[in-house]
C-alpha cells in the first residue's frame, strides 16, 4: 500500500503477478474483523476471463 501526501492510501494490483493465493483477501479480513474469513474481506480476488486473477471490489 501506497501513501502518495494525499488524504487516501491505496493498493497497486498487478494482475500478472497474482497467483489467486488469497493471502490479501486473509490479512485484510483478519486486520478488520478480527478473522480469517476471506468472505468478510473488503479486497476480493477473483478469476478472470483469461484464466487468471483481477481484483473484484476494494472497499479499503
Ligand atoms: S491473491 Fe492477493 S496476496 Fe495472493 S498473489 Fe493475488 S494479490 Fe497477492
């Protein structure tokens, strides 16, 4: 995550460089709702239409 002086933090996603592991999906829900659950994450990784991963909602 990137602070750049402004007001909000945001995430860089490289598609070709996500594997699906879910990782993210784990730290983010375990950081606000106190668990592991990738369902209560606010980031969502999901498989695309060419096989690989693109981040589906972020609401940071
Ligand atoms: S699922 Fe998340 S942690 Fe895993 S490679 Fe993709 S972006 Fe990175």
């Amino acid at each position: 995550m990137a602070n750049f002086g402004g007001a909000y933090n945001t995430i860089a996603f490289d598609a070709a460089k996500c594997d699906g592991c879910g990782d993210c999906m784990t730290a983010c829900a375990t950081t606000k709702v106190g668990v592991g659950d990738t369902a209560r994450s606010r980031i969502q990784i999901v498989g695309s239409a060419d096989d690989g991963f693109e981040l589906a909602l972020c609401r940071q």
